[in-house]
C-alpha cells in the first residue's frame, strides 16, 4: 500500500511540476528573455494587441526611436527594460540587400566598427545605457542581406548577455556593470562548399537556471558550451562534428530532465543541461540550418532548408541514441512524423493553438495540425514580400514581418484571414518581440513599440 501511495504522489508531483513549468513557459505577457520569448515559442497572451497601425500618421505608436548601426538582433525584455544590439560600420551607408537572389559573396567592409548593447526604458523609449562590448576591425566577413550583430541577447532580469560571435560573448549587469567576457577566437561562419562566402555569425545565447548556453557550428571546431552566468565560468563543453549553421539552442526542462535541442545538418540532436553529454541524434535536412526548435506537445518541431532537402520534423521528446529516418521513412519509434519538402529556410515554425505555422523566404504560409502533420492550407502573402523574420502569435493573432517592412496579421486557427498589412516603412529582418500588449519592431533604422494605446 506504501508503495502505491508513494507511485501515486510521486506521478503527482511530476504532473505539477510540469504545468508549473509550462505555465512558467507561457508567461510572455510580460517578459520576453531571449530570442523569440520563452523557449522561443514566439507567444504572448493575457493582453490586447493591436490589428492595425499607422507608422507615420503615428496611430497606435506608442514611441519611435532610431537605433544607430546595423543589427538584426531582435529586442528582449525583462520588466520595464528592454536590451538591443547593433555594430555600427565606420562606413557612413554600411551595404544592406534585402529580397530574393543568388549572390552568396560577403561585403568587404574593413572599417573600424564599434558592437555595442542598448538598455531602453520599455514605456518611454527613452536609452538608460549604452555600452560598447567591442571596437575594431571584424574578423570575419558579413553577407549582403546580414549584419555582424545578429544576435538576439538574452536576459534573466538580473544580467543581458550580447553575443557578437568572433568579437566576443559578453555579460553585463542591468545597470550596464560589465561582468565577464569570453573570446572565443574566430568563428567563421562560412558556406561550407564555398569558404569564401562568409556570412557572419548568428546563433543566440540562452539563459536557463543561472547558465549561459551557446551553440557555435563553424568551419572549424564546432561546439556546444554552457557557462555559469555569474563568472563566466565554462561548466562544460562538447565537441560537434558539424558544418556552419546559424541557429539558436532551446533548453526545454520537464520533470527532472532538462535537455537542450539544437539544429543542424550532420547533427541534429539533444544534449544533457548539466553535463552536455549527448541525449539524441539525426541527420538529413537542409544544408544551411537557421530555425530554432520549439517544443509543443511533448514534440520538438525542427524545420530547415537549402540543398536537397526541407524538411519539418517532429521528435518526441524521450528520443534516445540515433534515431535518423531511413530512406523513404517518414516516421519511427522517436519521430512522430516528418515531411521532406516544405521547410523553411530562415523562420523559426511558429505552433500556436493546435497548429504549426510555417512560413517560407517567398511569403507562402502553410498550416498544419501540429500532432499529426496534416496540412490543413496553404497561402501566400505578400505578393512582392520577401521574409527573414520568424513570426509571433498573441490573443488569436498571427504576426509576419518582410524584408519589405510590411507587417501581416493573420487570424490564427484552420481558416486563413489575412487581418490586415501595416508598412512600417523600413527594412525589417528581426523577428518581433511582445510584452503586456505592446509588439516591439526592429527595423533597419529604428526600435517602435506599437500597441492599442
């Protein structure tokens, strides 16, 4: 009988524990720590966000200001601050290309640039601090539709930390207090067919219970590390026998397992938090991996293109060992389903209710019942749009960001509605962030905090 009971609550506190967690997961009405919010899930509700807005009539504009440089990181916010990255060119009009097309050749610019981390007050818009992590020439080469602060910080509410990749990660207190930094040397993130074409780096730092974790896949000697977000000090570091990419990690926490999941070409998998042992592993997928992956439904979506394939994957979250498909498969003991063709180049999948939405370079949106795979439609926005940013969700919305600075809201659920296109005017390639109602843009030139005011 004792040891029923004991069964019993033991199961009973994973089960709370769990949706403690998950509900720990969805607290983005306020917060939004890292690239794409909590876990990158790109959700935020409990608020009023807006449908439409006017950018030069000033209609639902809460506050425009200019950020200097160029920087596709996205904003990240922590009660009333928000952090924000740029590197400012010593070229008066620093190269950008924005669209569709095949050049892969860098920009040559060998001016002095300065990388530097911004504290804005979330409510005014006012700049609280400003402090400059790195100045010098870059050590790798940018692309043409790229920056060399692509980055999105990370923050926990006590300390933001800023990766400019070969120029450094860095930590700073919210008082703009420099921590501890790491140089980690250069980490060229070049095409692995052609080494010529660097890109830049762009892969995020993520904080998770007091760790920094950063996933560096580069032409030489790429890793996965964690650090104590205290001291800097490296708690451990696995080696991975993998090509350049450029994505984010997820750490997902359930129960007592804690794992972090990383994309890739040659290995895609899931590592161990506390020992950065591995967990899991597949291959085969597009050869350029940009999206971050994001759990939902006991399942972690992966989706990433270029080259032969573009597939989406959904992984169950107990996956052991190497659980690769094999030819003409679609589904195995680990992974619950899998398309081949459909992923999505640059954009993170966005899963809001019971559906995945994937949205690719050209503006064609599909959705798809997220457990099973079935596609439920496929639409395209944006007639002459080209996208980079990954889309975010909030009170039954759907929001996508083009190149162009055209900004779609699209009802979310099975039946498409196109809400409504807003032109922000500008050049948007950063992915949005939201906090109590208020979506925050990113643009070329500016930072705007829109919302219902």
């Amino acid at each position: 009988m004792k040891s029923k009971l004991f069964i019993f609550f033991t199961i009973a506190f994973v089960l709370v524990s769990n949706l403690i967690a998950e509900a720990a997961d969805n607290k983005g009405d306020t917060n939004w720590p890292g690239f794409r919010g909590h876990m990158a899930k790109g959700i935020a509700e409990g608020f009023s966000t807006p449908v439409s807005w006017d950018i030069e009539k000033s209609k639902n504009i809460k506050w425009k200001i200019a950020i200097p440089g160029l920087g596709h990181s996205s904003p990240v916010i922590y009660g009333n601050r928000i952090f924000i990255t740029t590197a400012i060119s010593g070229k008066k009009n620093p190269e950008m290309k924005v669209g569709l097309y095949g050049n892969i050749n860098p920009v040559d610019d060998d001016t002095v640039h300065e990388w530097k981390v911004f504290c804005i007050d979330k409510n005014s818009g006012k700049i609280l601090w400003e402090k400059t992590a790195h100045k010098g020439v870059p050590e790798v080469k940018r692309h043409p539709k790229g920056t060399h602060s692509n980055s999105t910080p990370a923050t926990d509410g006590k300390y933001v930390v800023a990766f400019f990749g070969s120029e450094g990660l860095f930590c700073y207190d919210m008082n703009g207090k420099l921590t501890w930094g790491k140089d980690f040397g250069v980490l060229e993130s070049s095409f692995f067919r052609l080494h010529t074409a660097q890109w830049g780096f762009a892969g995020s730092p993520v904080i998770h219970r007091d760790v920094v974790v950063v996933q560096c896949d580069v032409l030489k000697d790429s890793f996965i590390a964690a650090f104590d977000i205290k001291t800097g000090k490296e708690l451990w570091r696995t080696p991975r026998d993998e090509y350049p990419t450029w994505s984010t990690p997820t750490v997902h926490e359930a129960g007592n397992k804690t794992q972090i999941i990383v994309n890739g070409f040659k290995h895609i998998g899931g590592y161990d938090f506390k020992t950065g042992k591995e967990i899991w592993k597949m291959k085969g997928g597009g050869d350029i991996p940009v999206p971050t992956p994001v759990v939902a439904f006991n399942l972690v979506f992966i989706n990433n293109a270029h080259g032969s394939m573009s597939p989406i994957y959904a992984v169950k979250l107990d996956a052991k060992g190497d659980i690769s498909l094999k030819k003409l498969e679609r589904s195995n003991k680990y992974i619950a389903w899998s398309i081949t063709r459909g992923g999505a180049y640059m954009q993170t999948p966005l899963i809001y209710g019971d559906y995945l939405y994937n949205l690719r370079m050209n503006g064609s949106l599909s959705c798809y019942k997220a457990k099973t795979g079935e596609r439920v439609y496929k639409e395209k926005i944006g007639k002459m749009d080209s996208f980079s940013a990954s889309g975010v969700a909030a009170e039954g919305k759907l929001y996508f960001s083009s190149e162009g600075g055209n900004v779609y809201v699209v009802k979310a659920g099975a039946d498409f509605k196109l809400l409504s296109t807003n032109p922000m005017k500008d050049v948007c390639m950063a992915t949005p962030a939201i906090s109590e109602g208020t979506l925050y843009f990113r643009t070329l030139h500016y930072l705007a905090a829109v919302s219902n005011k």
